[in-house]
C-alpha cells in the first residue's frame, strides 16, 4: 500500500483506496445476504462518493449520526436515510428543513424522549410534513435509548397516535458487545435480542406497524445478519482499522484508509518523531492510537497536537524525512481530524477528496 511517489504527498495525510473500499462494501453484501438488507452508519467516511458508490452496489439506505451527513448521503444518492441521533432543539426544525429540501428521500429519525416526540411532532405539523421516527431502544450500552418494556410501549404508541409522525420501526444500538469470540457475541446478544423481539411482537399484536428493525453496529454485524426481518448497520468495515481487526477477529475485511507521515525528528537514541499528533489520528483512545506495519515492536511515548514520539529497535533505519504508513486503532474519528483524504489508485494519488460531512453545517 506504498506510494510510487511520496515526494508529492503531504504529511500527515489521510490516504483511502476505492478498490479496497470496493471490495469491502461487497463482503459487507455477502455476509448481510443482499444490499437490501444493509443500513450502513456513515459517520465512518463522511464522503459522497462513497455513499455514490454504495447506491451503484445496490445499497440505497444509510444512517447518519449528523443532520450535515444525512444531508451530504441525500444530495449523494441515498434514498432512505436514518438520523440516529434524536433531534432535540433546533435539529428538530433542521430535521424537517432536510426533508422538505429533498422530497424523494425517505427520512427518519430515532427518538427514546417523550418531550422530544412532541416537540418533532410540533415542528412537523407546523411545516405539513409527516416525519418517519423509530424508538431507539437501549440494549445494555447505557448511552441512549428506552429499555423495551412497557415504556417502550407507551413511546411507541405517542408517536402512532400524533398525525405529523409515522411509526416506523425500532432502533437498537449493541455496541458494548465486543467479544472476540463470535459465539461469546452471539450468546452476549441473546438477551436484547429476545426482549426487542418480545416487544415487536407486542406491538403487532395490537395492530400497530413495526415496519423494520434496525439493529447493531460493526462487532454484531456477523449475529444480525444472520437473522431475517433485520437491517444490519455497519459503518467501521467499509474503511476497516487496527482496532477492529485485533479485537474483532472473525470479521476479514481490509484496510481502505492509512495515514502517512513523517519522520520529522530523531530525539535520541531509538526515538522518532513523527507529524501525526492528536489533530491527525484519533486520540481518544489509550496507545496504541496507530499501528505500524514496519515497525511492529513500536512504542508510543509521547502524544501531543502535532507530534507522535515512538520508541523503536529500527529507528537507524528511519532518517528524517522518512515516510511510514500506520493504520488508524479507530478510524472513524480519524477521518474527521482530515478536511480531505488522497484517493490512491495503483499506487498513486489520482485525485483528492473532500470530508464533505466532517462540517457541522451545509445547507440546512
């Protein structure tokens, strides 16, 4: 995955690989059992040309974590898109502005609030528009959602009951579930699994409509695919990163982004100092933030803005001005560290793209 020229690209740069990105876009097909099935997170690449490419494998749907990504996907090609952050204060209006800028897009959003739902409601009934809204249920991750129960119930029959919003579904968000065993997964998930099973059946059975469930991230990608009547939201495999595919290791998908950078200073002996500090790889994790292929006994001693000091035997070997290539421990938050990434094809750069959703803002 070198450059056969890296004279010319800048450090630190955010390098992706369309064949990559292609080839991981159509495992995550296999493995789901057909595009239809697939309602991948973008919060991931935040690109429209991957939401482009996505649409001419047959994968239509999305969801975004930010009125800007749901907006870039719509204005890219997505047709059925799921905000999965509940819009609460000016979102709300934001939220309805989008849908009423893009007609022929399906939009819908996740909700765990019974203020939140009369507040959208209002907003949407003020507008003339009827908003899609999914009860987002929490699972065991303890960040969003209403446990399923009877709460849920009473949440779900809120929105049925209010003429400017649609019930469409229930939305749940497994991540805490990251066994590196498969089977440990499978049997961890169980549990959710059967009370949001238990609560779609309730729900049906007085003839309310349940029409999906949206379930998951990447690590139970592989438990909830093998289940019918289940759309399945990955958003890591398409990119794919270090951390995922130590921890994560049934999942075989390949790496589409790396980072290159430089050695820029040699402080010591066995030290380099590279230009990939905090504004350019995701730090919010413990070391190892990245990892290098070439240097797989390489230590992180230092974090800082703009510098990343690591101790390594073959430091010798590595002159200022060297270039390395490391593979982001998470990259998702290491995409919207770059304004915009080099698109790399046989080996060269070809062309550059902008991280168009990584703003806060764009039309609406």
């Amino acid at each position: 995955m070198r450059l056969a020229d890296e004279s010319a690209a800048p450090s630190p740069a955010l390098l992706v690989f369309p064949d990559r990105i292609e080839e991981n876009l159509r495992r995550m097909i296999a493995l789901a059992g057909g595009p239809e099935r697939l309602r991948p997170h973008l919060k991931t690449h935040k690109l429209p040309q991957l939401i482009a490419l996505q649409t001419r494998l047959g994968i239509t749907r999305c969801k975004a974590a930010t009125i800007a990504e749901a907006e870039m996907a719509a204005g890219a090609g997505a047709t059925d898109i799921t905000l999965s952050t509940q819009p609460v204060g000016p979102n709300a209006a934001r939220l309805v502005a989008l849908i009423r800028a893009f007609p022929a897009v399906a939009f819908s959003t996740i909700v765990d609030d019974p203020g939140a739902v009369d507040a959208l409601a209002r907003v949407a009934a003020e507008a003339g528009v009827v908003v899609e809204v999914l009860v987002d249920l929490d699972v065991g991750m303890a960040r969003t959602g209403i446990a399923p129960g009877p709460e849920a119930e009473q949440l779900f029959r809120r929105i049925a009951a209010a003429p400017s919003l649609r019930a469409g579904g229930l939305h749940a968000y497994d991540g805490h579930l990251r066994q590196p065993v498969l089977a440990d997964r499978i049997a961890a998930a169980a549990d959710g699994i059967s009370r949001v099973d238990a609560l779609a059946a309730k729900l049906r059975s007085e003839g309310l409509p349940v029409p999906r469930l949206v379930w998951g991230g990447t690590p139970t990608f592989p438990v909830h695919a093998r289940r019918a009547g289940v759309e399945c939201s990955p958003g890591t495999c398409v990119l794919w990163d270090a951390g995922y595919e130590r921890n994560i290791p049934d999942l075989e998908f390949l790496h589409a982004a790396v980072l290159l950078t430089r050695v820029i200073s040699r402080p010591g002996a066995g030290r380099l100092c590279l230009d990939l500090g905090h504004k350019a790889v995701a730090s919010e994790m413990p070391h190892p933030r990245v990892v290098f292929p070439e240097l797989p006994d390489a230590r992180a001693v230092t974090h800082s803005e703009e510098h990343l000091v690591i101790e390594t035997a073959a430091a010798d070997k590595f002159p200022v001005g060297s270039v390395l290539y490391g593979i982001p421990w998470h990259i998702c938050p290491t995409v919207a560290l770059h304004d915009r990434v080099l698109v790399v094809r046989d080996g060269r750069v070809v062309e550059t793209w902008t991280v168009t959703a990584r703003a806060r803002r764009l039309g609406v």
